[in-house]
C-alpha cells in the first residue's frame, strides 16, 4: 500500500512495521551469522567491558591521558546502554536465565549511574504502553515536558537530581506510574522504583558529589583567603576517587547527559495519543548534535524505529536505518522538529 492522505493512522503505523521488520530479515538472509542473537550480544558486552578496562589501564600506566581515556570509556559505555534495552525486552539469552541475568549486572556496572535494569524493565515497558502521557515515568523521570531552565538541567545531568529538586512532582509521577500497573502488581512496582538506585548507583553518586565538592571547594577556598582542612581518611581516598572518576564516573556522566538530552527531546508529551507510534518520537539528528550522538550510539536517529519495531536489536535497527527513515518520512513521522526545545516537548 503507497502512501496517502486517505491511510488511516494505523495503516501508516503497520507500512513501517511491513517495511522494517522485511528490511530486518532481508539483511539476516544476506548475513546469516545476525540470526545469531545471543552470540552477538554476548560478543558485544565482551567488547565493551574489554574496551572500558582496556582504557583504564592504559590511563593507570601513562599511556593514555585523562581526557582521552574518559572519551573513550563513555563510547564504549554507551554500547552497555544499547545492550540493556534489547535485554529489558529479553532479546538476549531468554531461554538462558542465568547468562541474561548476568549480562543484566555487567551492564549495569558499566553505567551505574541509572536505576537497576531490573527495575527500569517494569518502568521501559511501561513507556512503550504509555509513551507520551503522564503515565509515562521513563521519560518524565528525565525532563521529557519540563520547562527549559537550570531545574531541566539538573535533572537530565543527575537521575538523583530529579527527586532531590521536584520531591512532591515525583509522588505524583510515582501515583500515576502505579495507577496503571496491573492492581496485584501495584506494590511490588513501587517498591521497585523506590529501591532501584540500590547498591550501585548511590555508590556512583556518592562517589561523584564527593569528587565534585572536594574539587570545588578546594578551587573555590584559596580565591577567599580560606584554607579547607579535610580529614585524613578523606585525603587519602582522593587519589582513588580521582581515579574511580577518570575511568568510570565521569565517562557516565557524560554517556547518562547526552543520552538523556537527545531522549527527553526526541520524545513527544502531553497532547499526543500514546497509541500513536508515528506522534510519539522523532528522529533527531542534526549534525550539530554530533557530539551528543557520539556518546549515547547514535540514539536520535535510531530510536524512533524502535518504538515500531520493539523487538529488533539495536545493530540491526542501525543497518537498516536508511530503509526505515525512508518509510517513516513517507508516513509523517517527523525529523529534526526543533521546535520541541520551545515546546516543551509538545506536538503542537
């Protein structure tokens, strides 16, 4: 079927989904060896773990020096990212519990500054069922619908940040999550949301405040004729954070700030139908963005082929993207909508 002003929105929505799920096996049929799934994935995490442990050593040695070492270890975390979203929707080692839970963990240790995989699969499902509304907590978690400002800012640099400065907005946010959670559900999913950040990512972050205010105060004393006397047990784990910093704790800052930056502004919210797949995302990839891109793998471009197709893994969606872009054009969905950053993310 072409397309035409006459196709109703489901029909559009179903031409994509025609169009790049055929894509997705005609590129399987010519590389045989994409039908192996697990092998890939599990292929994948191994290159990244290597590649972020690789980098620390060759910074621990003098090899390599800090600034390139955290480029370089955000990159390869940004595949860890991509390797947890096809994994929330079990792409990887379903019929295999004990190895999709262990890729689960390293993935998440690879980026800890985010809510455990475990939990974000209830919150990431629930996005796809609600993606634009305000029950979708995923994205509103990360400013998707905020006014732009310092509070934004905040909240897209720091997960934790997001409750710290909108305490009561995140209760509400969490009732309305909880809302349409199946009702025997309901309290394991709070549960859930509220102990996600546990052990792991309150290790990253208070890792982080202390490299931060450690730093800052001490560039910040000396300008007001102020000496700080920190404690010994403090001073003499600074050499460790610093490290800890230049290897893991940076690079995921700025892997978690671009990939939420490009997320919450490809996202549409408030006056979409969250069954319409062709209004809930764009795809956003102007050149400029570039640098975004490069630290969260290329996820304004490809994502919004995934809200079609949800159970295609992210190396194929990027294979194929010409052919998917070419159809999603064809069928309204919109590229590089700009005017979102004005519109608070709205549609119109």
């Amino acid at each position: 079927m072409s397309f035409s002003s006459e196709m109703t929105d489901q029909q559009r929505i179903a031409k994509v989904r025609t169009v790049v799920t055929q894509a997705g096996e005609d590129l399987r049929k010519q590389y045989p060896i994409l039908k192996h799934q697990n092998f890939i994935g599990a292929a994948i995490l191994v290159f990244a773990l290597v590649g972020m442990a690789a980098c620390s050593w060759a910074y621990a040695i003098g090899f390599l020096p800090a600034w390139a070492c955290v480029i370089l270890v955000a990159i390869f975390a940004s595949l860890t990212h991509e390797l947890e979203h096809d994994l929330i929707h079990y792409m990887y080692f379903k019929k295999t519990p004990w190895a999709h839970h262990l890729m689960l963990a390293l993935v998440w240790l690879a980026r800890p500054n985010t809510i455990s995989p475990w939990a974000r699969r209830r919150l990431h499902l629930n996005h796809h069922k609600f993606s634009g509304s305000e029950y979708d907590l995923e994205e509103r978690g990360i400013s998707n619908g905020m006014p732009w400002g310092l509070r934004r800012l905040l909240v897209i640099s720091d997960q934790l940040m997001s409750v710290y400065i909108r305490p009561f907005q995140m209760l509400k946010m969490m009732a309305q999550f909880k809302e349409k959670q199946p009702e025997n559900e309901r309290k394991k999913a709070v549960i859930e949301q509220l102990t996600g950040f546990i052990p792991l990512s309150f290790i990253y972050y208070g890792l982080w405040y202390v490299f931060v205010i450690y730093h800052l105060v001490n560039g910040v004393a000396p300008l007001l004729g102020q000496s700080i006397n920190w404690s010994v047990a403090l001073v003499k784990a600074m050499p460790t954070i610093n490290f800890l910093a230049v290897i893991w704790i940076i690079p995921n800052f700025i892997r978690s700030f671009c990939l939420q930056f490009i997320s919450s502004n490809m996202h549409y919210y408030g006056d979409i139908d969250p069954r319409d797949v062709i209004k809930q995302t764009q795809v956003l990839n102007p050149w400029w963005l570039f640098p975004f891109q490069l630290f969260c793998f290329n996820f304004g471009s490809t994502h919004a082929i995934h809200h079609f197709v949800v159970k295609e893994p992210f190396y194929v969606r990027h294979l194929t993207s010409k052919t998917a872009h070419k159809v999603m054009r064809e069928v309204g969905v919109r590229f590089n909508d700009i005017g979102t950053f004005k519109r608070t993310n709205r549609w119109n």
